[in-house]
C-alpha cells in the first residue's frame, strides 16, 4: 500500500532551504519513514520530541499493531 507523502514532501520544500528540490523532499520523507517501519520490525520504540512514540505489539501470530501516542506539545499545538 502506498503512503500518501505530498502534505509531507510539500511542507519540507516549501520551509526548508537546504531542500532545494521535491525529490530531496520526498527522499528525506521516505528515509524518515523506512526508519520507522524498521525500527517497529525490530520491536524498537521511536521517539521524536514534540511529536511523540511509536511502538509495536503483537496482536496475533504474524501481526504487529502500531500505537502511537502523542507528545504532550504535539497535543498542546493541536489543541491552541
């Protein structure tokens, strides 16, 4: 299934100037989100501050959920 990205590889282009290019863009948006998905694979936790966690758990045999939970200024942002 394919990750819908343009949001993403929009705003990085658009505020970042060492990101001259939409493909720099989407190439930082897909390493950021391989090293999620592997991190979740291998049962690590990712934590970005101001964005929060994501773990994984099993849910049955074969299947991991994800859970993420927000970090406090992410919900603070949201709610202002």
């Amino acid at each position: 299934m394919p990750i819908e990205t343009t949001a993403f590889v929009n705003a990085l282009k658009n505020t970042m100037e060492c990101i001259k290019t939409e493909d720099d863009a989407a190439e930082v948006v897909n390493v950021f989100t391989a090293v999620i998905v592997n991190a979740l694979k291998n049962r690590d936790t990712v934590y970005l501050e101001g964005i929060g966690e994501w773990r994984s758990e099993m849910q049955s045999p074969g299947r991991k959920k994800v859970i993420f939970t927000p970090d406090p200024v992410l919900i603070e942002g949201v709610n202002e």
